[in-house]
C-alpha cells in the first residue's frame, strides 16, 4: 500500500506546482552494449517467451538489437534441463518446462565468449482475487478522462513474505503503459481480506470493455525489481528520486569480467479473474 | 548513565566556577548597563552598538536588548547606534553601577519618509562574527518575492554560502550541508519544517518578525545539535505604548497582526495570522473536479511578555501553522509546526545576565483517505522538550563570558498507519516510538587580547542518549553488502525507558578577529559542530513527509569540522561593506540511501542507509551599501561540495545535489522619492548536477534508462538565472492620519526564463518507444503580483 499511496501524493503535488515541461536536447555519452533479459516461466498452457537483447544507446529510439547466436538453458531444481528454441533473434521459447510451486530455476545464457546466469523460485499464489467490481469516475486530478476505475475483491493467505504482479489484460490485450504496472507485497495486508481495491490503470475503462486480471506470484526481489524500475521510469517532479539503474538478477558468471548484463529473469504461478464493464456499475 | 554524563561535565562546571570567581574578585569595578529600545514601540533592539567615545570600549544588545560594559567611575559619552535609527550620544557620570534604558527613534518616523542614514556602524568591521547575515525586514518588504509574499527562506537564498536544490524546493543549504543541518529557531523553539506548499513559502509570517540571523561559521558554543548553521528568528514582542495593527492582503495570502499593551510600558502582546486564500476561488469553481477539493496553508502565532521589575521579564510566544490538501472524499492531508517557548530573563546583577527557557516543538503529518472502506490514516510525528538556561556574565573590559546547560527530550512516532472501517482490507501497523535525549553544557569566552586582537574560544559537550520508547522494543544489528538491503541480525529487546546507546562529543569552537585599520579586519575561525538527529529523505527536495530519525546504535552522530579565514573592510564612513571569506569544510557519518531504499514505514530502516563523508570548500564575496537612496548588495559565491558514501559512484567523491559551483545575487533597492521605491534581484547560478542514462532496454515494453559506469551526478543542467522587478507606492499620507499604506507591485522572472529545474528520460507520451530528455521548469513564465499593506496605530 505504501508506495502507491506515495506514489499517488507525488504525482499530486506535481500537479499542485504550477510547473511546465518540454522536450530539450541533450548529448548523451553511449555506453558499450549489454545483454539484456526479459523473460517469465509461468504454469500457463501457452509456451513462454524468454527475450534476449542487448542495450542500445538512450536515444536510439529503435526496437532492441537483438542477440544474434546465443544459447540458451533452462534447468530446474528438480533435475530438469532444457535448451530453448531460438523461435526468432533473441526470442527463445520454452517448450517443456513449466512453472512449479517451490522449484527454483537457473537461466543460463552462453554468449559472444561470456556466460550469464539468472535464479529465481517459483514462490506460491499467496493473493486470491475472486472478483473485479467497477466505479464510475468523472474526469480529475490524476485521472484523464471520464471512465470506470477497476477494483478487486480478494483475499491474502498467512504468512509474509509474499508477493505478485497484477496484470491487466483489456478487450484480451494486456495493458502495458508504465502507468499499468501494478504490484504489491503483503507488508501491510498479511492474511486481509480484500474489499474494492484499485488498481492503477493509464486510462479508465469505458462500457463494455472486458478486464481480465492475471495474478502472477512474484519473488520479493522481482518486487523490488518492479518497485525500482517503475520509480525510475516515472522520475520526474521536484520530488524525484536520484536516477540509479534497475536491480537484475542476470549475472556474468565471471564477476570480474566487465560485460555485466540488465534485466530480469522470473518464474510464476498465473491465476486470473474476469469481469465486463456493465451499464449496472454506473 | 546520565551519571556518567554529568562525571564528565564536573570538569567543565569546576573550570566555570574557577573563571567565574576569579572575575567576580575584581574590585573597584561598574558597570553601565540596561536595555535599548525602539522609541515608537517599546520593541528591544537586538545588536544595536554600544560603544565609548572616550576609551573607544564597546558593546552590542544581546538578543533581549540588553548591554553591560565594564568602566572605571568617571564621565563618558555613550554612543547607541542601530542601522536605520538616529544615533543617540549620552553623557553620564559614573560613580557607581548605572542602568541607563535607551530609547531610540527610527530615522524616517513616516513610512512614507526616504530613510537616508547619515552612516553606517562599524560592526561588520570590529565584532566577532563571522560568517554571519542578518536580514533587514525593511528591506525585505520592498524587494521583489514571488507572487508578492515576503520570505525569509527565500530571501536567504541571495546570501553567500547559500544555496538550494532548486526553485521552490524546501529548506535551503549551507556550505554544502544538507537541508536537515541547519537548526532554525524560533523564538528559541526548533522548527522541523520551514515549508509551507512544498517548499514555496516558509513559515514564518514576516509581520510578526523582528530579528533575523544567520550563523554559518564561526559558530558560537552556545550553539549546538546541527551541523552547518543557526537560522535565528526573533519574534516581535508586541507594542508596549498603544494599540496598534498591520496587515495586508496578496495574491497568495492575507494576513493581519494586532499588537497591544498589557499593562502601559510594562508589558504587551501580539498575535498575528496568516492564511493562503487562492483555494477559496477552487470553491467558487462550478466544475466538480475542482470544487471539491482544498489547498491552503495558515500560521497563527502569538507573544506575550511583561516586566515584573528591572531584573525580571517573561516572556511567553507561541507559534502554530498547518498546510491542508484535499481531493474530495479521497485523499486528504496536512502537516504542520507547533511551537511554544516560556522565557525569564533575570539579571543577578548588572554583569550577570540570564536567560532561561523552556520549549515545547512539534512537527507532524497525517494523510490519508477519508471514508469509504479503504480508509486509512497515517501518521508521523516528532515532539521535543526543552529546558536551558544561558548566562552572560560581563566580567570586565575585556572579557565577556557565556555559559549554561540544556537538555533535550524527544519522542519520535516515525509512523502509524490505522484504518478506519472494520471492512478494511489493510493491517494496522505502527513502528516503534524511539526516545532521545540530547544533553549539553558550554562555556565561551570573547576577550580582548590587545587593543587589536580579540579572541572567542568556547568548549561545548555534547551527549546523546537513544531511548527504548516502549516495552519489547527490538534494536537490530545489520549485515551484509554494502551497498545494498542488509538483513537485520542479533536482535535485541529493551523495556521502556532503556537507554540503548550513548555518545559524548566535545565540540571546540575558537574564533580570532584582528583589527588592521579602522576600517579594516581579518578573521578566522575553525569550529566542530555534533548532529544527532537526521532528516530521511532520498528525494531531490525535502518533502513534508520526510521522517526526523534519530541517532541509534546504527546511525553514528554526525559531525563537522570547519575553518574560515575573512577579510572584512568598511567605505565610505561605514556606509559601504565588504567582506571576503574562505571556508573548508568536512562532515563526517553522512546518511545516505541505497538504490531503491524503501524510507516509509519501514521498521527495518536502517537496512536501507548507507553512510560516508562530505566535504566543502569555497570563497564568498559580499559587498553591501546599507544607507543612501540607492542600497542593496551583491553576493557571489564560488564553492564545490562533494560527497562520498561506501555504495554509491564505485565508492568515489561525487558532487552534491544542491553543488553550484558560481552563484550571484545583486540585489538592489531605489528609494526614488517620498511616494516610489523601485527594487530588482537577478541572480545567477550553475545548474545542479544530476545522473544522465548511456543506455536503455526494454522490459514487457516499458523503456528502462541505464548507465553502465554506475556513476553519480554525472551531469550538470544549464546555468539558472532570473531578474525579477519591484515597485512600492506609498499614497499621500494625510497629515494626523493613523493609517499608512503602500502597494507593492512585482514580476518575478521578468524575462519568463524556463530556468530547469531538473532534466529527466522518459519515453514519450505519444510513441513510448521513443525516448526524450524533459526539462522541468517550476516556474514557466513571468509571475506578476500586487500586495496591498497597511498599518494602523
């Protein structure tokens, strides 16, 4: 609850100072490429996608350059062992290995003479959301237009330490603005019972839009992956936060070697509820 | 381990007791002594100069007004002199101990009369201080502010060795020191926070303010518990003569003061209030989404004081201030000071001088939502109590010593977060209350060496005690790499009132002060300052939800070391005043924050900080015209301030936030003719620095910036300046007439610069694949204003 609430008095005040913004140039030093990893095994039945990448200088303003060549395995904690499929440059599919809760896995990325590994465990869907209600809201600070704010009912199972993204899919596509990011660790909310809580969307939902939410069970380091890099993708204001770059948990296995790698490697157990945004809910 | 404490201070109270006696011993000693007052209103004059014709002894008014200088039974002429009131000369015969109370009238009596001093006091050029501003408030009012509101935080800012992170950020830094080391006073009482609106405004009300002063080197032993200055503002003790009231009304804020006698010539009181009233316009607004919400700020503060007889006088002032914001039903907060300070000064004798305080200083915020099943307050506050006692003892010509003892006790409530409807879907929580307490003694001595060479060497000891605040209370160790979060270990528990850890520090202070010509002196100082308490905050400007945190069995107190070196010289009879000051300064056990570092209810927040050193050094330049129609000053300030923290830019020195390597303010003020007075500020200065991306990868799409050499403010924004413009009308005033009033017309940044405030990345709203460098300016265009003031007596 913490950070969104912060997050939420931030952007206010922003709003509160009378203040301008605009684009300026600026000369930006390019630093060497890195291998950059975004990827999630989950225990859907579609296959999942591990990107392989490499970093760009800032304003490249192209998609990411691909990872030509790389090898890719995925191994489990249970004696499992895969090498995934290059479906095309620096996409790799997992055709077999699915995500398991309490079974920890090890991405290894062998490249351009360096090899990278990232860990992570599956951890246990610790938030039940059972189902989504609506709410009207006209047009105000913090909200751009007229439209429906989504909330959930839900609850939380004992024990801390448990944490999830909410992903949001509207009309079966998923919402993917830095403003949907959605996350939260039960802190504050260890064994409650959930009763409309908002999620944060770029835009309210109009009538009739269909909302699916997937809950992903995330590790605490992968929220404090989201935690740091939505702060950093959102760092503006008078009340900003020093630019620092965004934990990973890809590693050069040679920790002297000055090819370090960025981005993240999860795994999670994906669970999902549905609603239709309805005249009733006006 | 208060008995330890006090073991160790015995030295200092038998090292008191030796020097006081030894100076009580002299004989055939008098003493000229009493108090300085303005004519019209009774006000103590704080700093009015003293001094004898014939022997060319001095003094100034402490801060109650009050003088003692030593002298052999004979006839003198006293010379009292105050910048902006007539100078007076008095002949007296002196044959024993003589209390002689001045009066002194203000050079333009009308508000609407040119002041034209016929010269200025020599002070700049003979006293101890240095490294010390004082503020006119005449001044102040007719200089340009924005949106018309007279600042003093603000007006700060166009001093030397001062800097901030940026426009409209809270607080403001002292030679490279952070927002949270400066102790701001108020009447005695520490203020946590200075800001109204973010940072806009600070909170002092300027009507109700008589006195203000900036202490940032050479810092006195009667000082202590911050490391890089003492902002001393001096309330207004309320017209003993007969009723009067002030006010006026501004873009932002209307505010009235009435000030009244207790008793005639005995004692008097004041109360004077503040409120911002733009939210009022929010209500009239028939669109919904503005109507119901509120933005406002107010201060009330109040002072009373009455004179029982010549050697005793209280003095009670209170100060009370909130900042409100709602957004309808859904989100509501406030923050705001409270402070209180009973005063008795006493004089033993005309050579012993006392004053004895106590305090009372909160700061606290809430926020939350309101109603509905998700409502929740949170919660967080700081409270001190304080008693001291300081004493001046003149003890001859040549000596005069201070002394005297305080002690602190704080109650810290770093936050609570309670939900309001059974239905909830949140926890409670609460962190734990911590205690401190801060104890300290001092002794000081200003003594004339030679006719040329004077000397102020002090010795302060400080100690600090963090305190369990409550049963079960959990004191944990931490591990791991630096850097990064480290994990709580062997933990421990204590019962209330449980002291946990203890420190002592002894803090030097010595300042030497040689007179080359009449008119010209070179200075030096080197002082060591102790902080215990620390302001969390890892935004660029403070906000009002930063949490005051003290020192613990983790967190080591934090502490300064500083040298000056000065050249100050007076023109053209003391109307003119120049000063060149050098300073170098390091700071020890500085908090810093690891990337990501959760700062809010956080009951493992120390998991979260990193520590290192700082370190400063510049010149400053400041040449200042008190007197004459044409007045005002220019200050420039070249000065680096780095930092280097175990974790952060590989472990190397990196540039401060608020680092500004050229800053320049002119400031000037025109009083043309008996209705005009026109005004102008510009001011210069390098942009701040700050981290810039080499590199960007994207994660489920978002564009994430990335800097492989893992630096720290590897950047600097452009340069910042402004000009900004100001005109006072003062209407005919009507012969007889009780009421004045003048109008003061400004533009703040005349020539609508787009000064950034910071430069960021991000993608682009419209194509969040292309990346842009924003540059966010506060202040967008020119901010014109009218204020209308008034006074009636």
């Amino acid at each position: 609850m913490n950070t969104r609430y912060i997050l939420f008095i931030l952007c206010c005040m922003t709003v509160l100072v009378s203040s301008c913004e605009d684009v300026v140039d600026v000369n930006l030093d390019s630093g060497p490429p890195l291998l950059a990893v975004d990827g999630w095994l989950t225990d859907r039945d579609i296959p999942d996608t591990i990107k392989v990448t490499q970093t760009s200088p800032y304003f490249s303003n192209t998609a990411p350059l691909s990872v030509v060549g790389a090898k890719v395995t995925l191994t489990t904690s249970s004696g499992e062992s895969e090498q995934l499929t290059e479906l095309s440059s620096g996409k790799f599919i997992v055709q077999n290995i699915r995500s398991i809760e309490g079974v920890s896995y090890t991405l290894k990325i062998e490249h351009d003479g360096e090899v990278y590994e990232a860990k992570t465990t599956a951890t246990r869907q610790s938030f039940l959301l059972d189902s989504l209600t609506f709410e009207f809201r006209e047009k105000s600070i913090g909200q751009k237009e007229d439209g429906y704010i989504v909330q959930y009912y839900g609850k939380e199972l004992e024990g801390k330490g448990d944490a999830c993204r909410l992903k949001i899919k509207k009309n079966g596509v998923y919402l993917n603005s830095k403003e949907d990011l959605n996350y939260m660790n039960d802190d504050f909310v260890d064994s409650a019972s959930f009763k409309k809580v908002r999620m944060f969307t770029e835009k309210p939902f109009q009538l009739n839009d269909e909302v699916i939410v997937e809950t992903w069970s995330i590790t605490m380091d992968a929220y404090h992956f989201y935690d740091e890099l939505r702060a950093q993708v959102n760092n503006g204001g008078i009340f900003a936060n020093p630019p620092a770059n965004v934990r990973t948990n890809v590693k050069n296995i040679n920790s002297s070697s000055s090819k370090k790698a960025v981005g993240y490697f999860g795994a999670s157990l994906v669970s999902s509820v549905s609603a239709k945004v309805t005249d009733a809910d006006k | 381990m208060l008995e330890t404490a006090l073991k160790k201070s015995k030295l200092l109270v038998i090292l008191l007791i030796c020097s006081i006696t030894a100076f009580a011993q002299q004989k055939n000693k008098t003493t000229i002594s009493g108090y300085v007052k303005q004519s019209e209103n009774g006000e103590n004059i704080i700093g009015a100069s003293v001094s004898i014709k014939e022997n060319g002894s001095g003094a100034s008014t402490n801060s109650y007004g009050f003088y003692s200088i030593s002298v052999r039974p004979g006839s003198y002429t006293l010379v009292f002199q105050y910048l902006g009131f007539k100078t007076l000369e008095k002949k007296v015969t002196i044959t024993s101990s003589t209390t002689l109370n001045i009066n002194l009238e203000a050079e333009g009596k009308q508000i609407n009369e040119v002041v034209v001093s016929s010269s200025g006091v020599k002070k700049n050029v003979t006293s101890m201080d240095m490294g010390v501003n004082k503020l006119e408030m005449r001044s102040l009012q007719k200089m340009p502010a924005l949106m018309g509101e007279v600042d003093i935080v603000r007006s700060i800012q166009l001093l030397p060795g001062i800097s901030t992170v940026g426009e409209g950020s809270s607080g403001f830094n002292v030679r490279g020191g952070g927002v949270d080391q400066n102790l701001i006073l108020l009447d005695e009482s520490p203020v946590y926070n200075s800001s109204h609106l973010f940072g806009f405004f600070s909170v002092f009300d300027p009507d109700a303010v008589k006195d203000v002063k900036l202490i940032k080197g050479g810092i006195p032993a009667m000082y202590g518990g911050r490391l890089s200055s003492i902002l001393d503002v001096r309330m207004k003790d309320g017209n003993v003569n007969n009723f009067s009231t002030s006010g006026g009304i501004g873009t932002v804020s209307a505010r009235f003061l009435a000030e009244a006698p207790i008793v005639k010539g005995k004692g008097s009181f004041v109360i004077a209030a503040r409120r911002s009233y733009a939210d009022m316009f929010l209500k009239l607004s028939p669109d919904e989404s503005l109507n119901k919400n509120s933005a406002y700020f107010y201060d009330l503060s109040g002072k009373a004081n009455y004179t029982i007889n010549e050697n005793n006088r209280l003095y009670l002032s209170g100060y009370f201030g909130k900042d409100n914001f709602g957004f309808a039903e859904r989100f509501a907060m406030n923050w705001g000071n409270g402070t209180g300070t009973l005063r008795w000064n006493h004089t033993f004798n005309p050579s012993l001088f006392a004053n004895f305080t106590a305090v009372y200083s909160n700061y606290d915020y809430s926020l939350g939502i309101p109603s509905g099943v998700n409502a929740f307050d949170w919660t967080s506050k700081i409270i001190n109590q304080t008693i001291k006692g300081d004493l001046s003892y003149y003890a001859n010509q040549n000596n005069k010593l201070s002394f005297g003892a305080n002690a602190t006790f704080y109650r810290f409530k770093p936050g609570s977060a309670t939900t309001a409807d059974q239905n909830t879907s949140f926890n409670d929580i609460a962190l734990q209350t911590q205690l401190g307490q801060e104890y300290a003694a001092y002794v000081d001595n200003e003594q004339k060496i030679t006719e040329k060479l004077s000397a102020q060497y002090g010795l302060r000891l400080s100690a600090f005690n963090y305190v369990s605040g409550q049963n079960n209370f959990t004191v944990n160790e931490y591990e791991g790499i630096t850097g990064q979060r480290k994990e709580p270990v062997n933990p421990k528990t204590y019962n209330k009132g449980d002291v946990i850890k203890t420190y002592y520090n002894l803090e030097p202070r010595l300042s030497l002060r040689y007179v080359l010509t009449d008119e010209s002196s070179v200075k030096a100082s080197y002082n060591r300052t102790t902080q215990y308490l620390h302001l969390i905050s890892n935004t660029t400007a403070a906000t009002p939800l930063d949490v005051w945190q003290p020192t613990t069995n983790n967190i080591k107190p934090e502490w300064a070391d500083q040298v000056a070196l000065g050249y100050f010289r007076n023109f053209k009879n003391n109307s003119i005043e120049f000063s060149l000051e050098g300073f170098y300064k390091k700071m020890q056990n500085q908090i810093d924050y690891i990337d990501g570092a959760q700062l809010f209810l956080n009951s493992n927040l120390e998991s979260e900080l990193l520590y290192g050193n700082a370190r400063a050094y510049g010149l400053e330049f400041y040449l200042k015209k008190n007197t004459g129609k044409l007045n005002g000053w220019i200050s420039y300030t070249w000065s680096k301030s780095e930092r280097q923290i175990d974790g952060i830019n590989n472990d190397n020195y990196y540039p401060s936030k608020y680092d500004k390597t050229h800053n320049l303010s002119v400031v000037g003020i025109y009083d043309m003719s008996k209705r005009w007075s026109f005004s102008a500020i510009f001011t210069y200065s390098t942009g701040v620095s700050t981290t810039f991306p080499n590199g960007r990868y994207e994660i489920d799409g978002i564009v994430v910036p990335h800097n492989t050499t893992n630096s720290r403010n590897n950047y600097r924004i452009p340069s910042y300046n402004r000009l900004d413009i100001s005109a006072t009308l003062y209407p005919r005033h009507k012969p007889g007439s009780k009421y004045e009033s003048n109008w003061v017309f400004s533009i703040y940044n005349l020539y609508a610069r787009r000064n950034p405030y910071t430069i960021y990345f991000q993608p682009s709203e419209n194509n969040p694949q292309v990346t842009e460098a924003r540059r966010l300016s506060i202040i967008g265009s020119l901010i014109p204003s009218v204020t209308y003031n008034f006074n009636f007596r």
